[in-house]
C-alpha cells in the first residue's frame, strides 16, 4: 500500500497535469444523446496518461496506487468546502448513461438538476420509475467525489443501484441478491456506488467518516470489484 506521503505526492502531480492539459484515464466520451441535462454515452478509452503522475507514483506501481485509508477522512473538512457550489458526476453503467450537474449553489438545491439527478436514480429494472431522493444522499455523494478530487482522482460515481421499487427489491431477493426487506432503497435513501481507482475498503471508509447514515461493504473478485451501499439510516457497517 502506498505511504500517504507517496499518495499526496501522486495527488500533486495529477493536479499538475490538468494545468498542462494532460487528458486523465476515463475523460473521454463520445457523442451524447440528452434526456434534459442527462447524456447517454458510450464512453470512449483514453490512451494517454498524466506523465507527471507517473513521474510522482513509486516504482512497481504501474501507476496505480492504493491510497492509505487514514488520509480519507470528511470529518477533517472545513466550512469552505461545504459552501461553494455543488457540481456532481455520475455515470449508470445499467442505462449506459451519463451526467454532470451543478445541483446546489448558494445553500439551495437547484430544482431542475435535482430532478435530473432523481430520473438517472431511477429503478431501471421496474419499469423505470422514478421518485424524489434524500438530498442527504446527494450531498454524501457528491462530499465523496468532491473529497477524492483534492487528491486527483476525477472519476464519476457509479451508480449501481439508486431507487427501488417493492417489486424490484423482491425480486432482487428471491434471487439470492443482497437486499433488506424493508431496504432504504425503496424510500429514495440508498445507493450503491463504485468510483473509479477506489477499492471498496477505501471508498467505504471515507463514505462512513461522512457519519450520514449506513454503510455497506460488499467486496467480490473480478477487476471490478465490488461496491459500497450508503444510505441516510441509522448510522452502521456491515459487510455482505
């Protein structure tokens, strides 16, 4: 595992490629179809990497590291961070759709792109429908990425899973999937998420140190991985 002092390091040099207009991996995309502010897109590799990355990762790497779980920490956030304007990025692998969204400036949601942030939180297994969401779980998520940003990383959040319906969520459980039975999901309070370049372990960690509800570690092999549930309950961890 990288030592914080080689991860902020990385962090630096990433930063320092964006001034040189080096394009990081997963910055491309090709042309998009819009539903309001949503893009659908069939995302586009980019082959180049940030040199300056690279240069600042230690050797063995291959460009990848693993940041230390103590450096992720919301709580060590100051007011400025919560007061300026809330721009979010995410992806639904499900529905192949993407989305950038100012959805929060001077201390209120901006109705528009919140509506748009519900409709891509849809339940695409039933029938596409749709349902106002916690705005707790819109600031969790965005506090993440905007969080992993100070170091970097620029990925979108994945959006897995957002709202259920009680049918949908059925289903998932006579199915063996994991799945409360009275499960968040179902009242627009719970997403389970993936973000780029953050394995479950670390992802999970920093989501929790937020303290806005449940937390859930759901690890699997394969060059995905698994994913984290975060939701605006009660504050717990579990694994599944």
């Amino acid at each position: 595992m990288a030592s914080r002092r080689d991860f902020i390091q990385r962090g630096v040099g990433l930063t320092a490629a964006s001034f040189l207009s080096v394009p990081l991996i997963g910055c491309a995309s090709s042309a998009p179809v819009r539903h309001g502010n949503i893009t659908t897109t069939t995302p586009k590799p980019v082959k180049q990497m940030a040199r300056a990355a690279e240069q600042s990762a230690p050797s063995g790497t291959g460009g990848m590291m693993e940041p230390p779980p103590d450096i992720f920490d919301a709580q060590a956030l100051d007011l400025e961070f919560w007061l300026r304007p809330r721009t979010i990025e995410v992806t639904r692998p499900a529905s192949k759709e993407r989305a950038k969204l100012l959805y929060w400036k001077d201390g209120e949601i901006i109705q528009s792109a919140y509506e748009d942030l519900c409709h891509l939180m849809r339940d695409v297994n039933g029938g596409n429908e749709a349902r106002n969401i916690d705005p707790k779980l819109f600031e969790t998520l965005w506090g993440t990425q905007a969080f992993v940003q100070r170091y970097g990383i620029e990925s979108p959040v994945e959006i897995l899973s957002g709202y259920r319906t009680p049918a949908s969520n059925a289903k998932l459980r006579e199915a063996g999937v994991p799945a409360a039975r009275q499960s968040l999901h179902m009242v627009g309070r719970a997403a389970d998420i993936r973000l780029a370049n953050l394995n479950s372990e670390v992802l999970g960690g920093l989501v929790r140190s937020f303290r806005q509800g449940g937390v859930g570690f759901y690890y699997r092999a394969g060059p995905r991985g698994g994913w984290i549930h975060a939701d605006t309950g009660l504050q717990r961890t579990w694994k599944g």
